[in-house]
C-alpha cells in the first residue's frame, strides 16, 4: 500500500511500481512475469522502465495479477487527497 501511496503522490512512476511490486510482492523475474501476463519481455522491461508506448489493455494486463487496474485520476493534488480520503 505505501508503494501505492507514493505512485499517487507523483514520487513513483507506474513503471517504478511495476518493477517495485513484481520483485517485492511477487518476487517473480521480468520473463517469468512477461509469461504470467501474455507479454514478451521486452515490452514489460519497456514498461518498468517508463519508455514506449503500450494499449490500456495491456497496461491492465500488466497490473491485474497485482489486484490493480488503470484508471483516472484527479491532476490536482488537492482533488487527489479529496478522493482518496475516506467518507465518513
């Protein structure tokens, strides 16, 4: 969850998640996890690394084993705190 935090917080990149959650909470290597999700290697190592450009569909491919999915999000940071706090 702090990685998550920090990603929202714009002081990690999708790609430094990626790469942070694949070898901390899965502790799978870059091919094994490009074989889990239906991908070659290259494209998950351009991935993690913030270069190229992939399809939405291969972004959710890429996060769901991690119990994620790309969404929108608020540019403001102020209207980011609003919707991530919890309701009362």
């Amino acid at each position: 969850m702090a990685l998550l935090k920090q990603c929202y917080a714009g002081e990690l990149t999708e790609g430094q998640l990626l790469r942070a959650l694949r070898r901390e909470v899965l502790g799978l290597s870059q091919t094994r996890y490009a074989e889990l999700v239906g991908i070659s290697r290259r494209t998950l190592s351009d991935l993690e690394g913030d270069k190229g450009n992939v399809t939405l569909d291969v972004m959710n491919r890429v996060f769901k084993p991690l119990g994620l999915q790309v969404g929108l999000l608020p540019r403001q940071r102020r209207l980011l705190e609003q919707a991530l706090a919890p309701t009362e």
